[in-house]
C-alpha cells in the first residue's frame, strides 16, 4: 500500500511539473532542435536499377513553431537534409559509373511534394530568413546543374518554391492529384532573379507570363499537354505512382548515354541554364524584408 501510495505522489508532481513546463516546451525544442523534427529525407535503392529513391516524409506531424511536416516546406533543417542526401546519392551513383549508369527519383510522402517556404518558422526566426532564401536558391542551383538526372514524381501539390524545386529537376511525372502552382504576386512577393530565371529556362512565355504574373494553378493534364510533365499516370495512390515513374525512368533515362558522362552533362547544363543557374549560385534580387513581412502577417 505505501509502495503504491508513493507512486502515485511521484505521478502528481511529475504532472504538476509538465503543466509547468508545457508552454516553454516549443521554445525549448527549438533551442535544443534548431532542425526541427527531422530527418526530412529518406532513401531506398531500387536493387535492379540502382536507382536512388529519395522520399520527403512526414505524412503527419506539426513543428514547434506550428508547421505541417506534410508540407515539406523549406527551411534551413530542411534544406541541409534534402542538400545532403542528393549529395550522397549523387556521389554513389558516380562512383558505379560506368558499369551501372542510374539516376535520382525525388518523391513525396502524403498530399504535398512541397508547399515553398515555411513562413511559420520565418515568423519565428526573422533574423535568419535571408540566410534561408541564399540556402534555399543555392540547392535550387544545384539541382538544375545536376551532374545525376532528378526525376521528380509528384503525387500532391507543388506550390511556390516547390514548384521552382520541381521545375528544377530534369524530368517531372505526375499523377491526377496536385496543383503546380506560384502565387507570389497574388502574396505582394516580388520573385528574385534567380527564381525568374529558373523559370525562363524551363517554361515557354505563355506559361511564364500565366504562372508568374497570375497565378494560374494548373493540373496534371495541362501540364502534360504543355509536355512540362513527361507522363501523366491515371492515379492518385503514391506507390502506384511511383511504379509509373520507375517504368519512365527504365525506359527513357536509364538508356541515355549521357548518365555515363556526367561531369560533361553538369558543364552542358551550366552552359544551358546559364542566366538562371548565375542567379541562383549569387542569389540574386533577394528581398528579405518582403518576406519577413508576409511571415509576420501570418
């Protein structure tokens, strides 16, 4: 009886003190976590191809300061865990070549391959959101140069800087969920060069002038008309999404010669993407302030 009675003294004070505590705790977890609850990014190997499947987790799950983790916004523990696995995968891949030329999938867990910036953890961290959008536009870079071809396989939306992320990538396969979309001037957002640049490089005029200037949301099967997508799968269930792209990637990627070649495929992207990649590399025409407050509004 008196064993029992101390546990459930010990029980009282333990929640006395996490009623205490409890609205500290998000100020703490952000002190001790800086990244947030990470990793963002995980990767699987297809075994027949060697391919490098990189998928954006979190299904489900809320940041400290209040973001979805289904979103995969960027921010800057995001964005060293999405730099670092492509990196690695990138790296892998170069040292099999030339025996097994591969390529990298990226891919999404739940509803969101990637809603842009993360204007919650902006709000909280105002001071560091102009090393966030030099960080952001640097991966971007390296993306767009990428010596590995990116495939990206969209199974949600890719909005704002994830659409830029999208628009990145060498090739783009989409299922019938999800909008691609940039509402940055709808937001009062003017877009630096770089992200301007990235879009000139990838996109005809029309498109230019209707996602940039208006807003346009688009769905899958105008992408694929204006061949942004390279093919549309009849599904909106990840996995079979991802057996899709796969398919894709076997037929058309993998048989390209260049994989064998990829420091002259990085120097040929360089080249064609010169304006864009010059922009993104120096980030720049970024504006932080227009940013913090549009972080602050929130």
């Amino acid at each position: 009886v008196l064993a029992g009675a101390r546990r459930l003294l010990f029980g009282v004070l333990v929640g006395r003190v996490m009623r205490r505590m409890s609205p500290k705790i998000p100020r703490l977890i952000r002190q001790c976590c800086g990244s947030g609850l990470g990793p963002y990014v995980s990767k699987q190997i297809c075994p027949n191809t060697g391919v490098h499947i990189l998928t954006l987790e979190h299904a489900s799950g809320v940041q400290s300061w209040g973001t979805s983790l289904a979103e995969h916004r960027f921010f800057p523990g995001f964005v060293k865990d999405l730099e670092q696995h492509l990196e690695e995968s990138t790296q892998a891949i170069k040292a099999d070549l030339p025996q097994r030329p591969s390529c990298i999938v990226l891919k999404n867990a739940g509803k969101y391959w990637s809603n842009g910036y993360d204007l919650q953890w902006m709000a909280a961290h105002p001071d560091q959101i102009q090393g966030c959008l030099h960080q952001s536009e640097q991966l971007l870079a390296k993306v767009l140069t990428s010596p590995v071809p990116i495939v990206a396989a969209l199974s949600g939306h890719a909005t704002a800087l994830g659409m830029m992320m999208a628009m990145a990538c060498d090739f783009r396969v989409m299922g019938e969920r999800g909008l691609f979309s940039t509402p940055a001037v709808d937001l009062n957002l003017s877009l630096s060069a770089g992200l301007v640049g990235l879009v000139k490089a990838k996109l005809p005029p029309h498109l230019q002038r209707d996602i940039l200037l208006y807003g346009k949301k688009f769905r899958s099967t105008e992408l694929l008309r204006e061949n942004v997508i390279s093919i549309r799968p009849n599904t909106r269930d990840e996995d079979e999404l991802l057996n899709a792209c796969m398919a894709f990637v076997e037929a058309h990627v993998l048989p390209m010669k260049a994989l064998t070649n990829p420091d002259a495929l990085e120097a040929t992207k360089k080249s064609l993407y010169a304006d864009a990649f010059s922009a993104l590399s120096g980030s720049s025409g970024l504006d932080h302030a227009q940013y913090r407050r549009l972080a602050l509004t929130l």
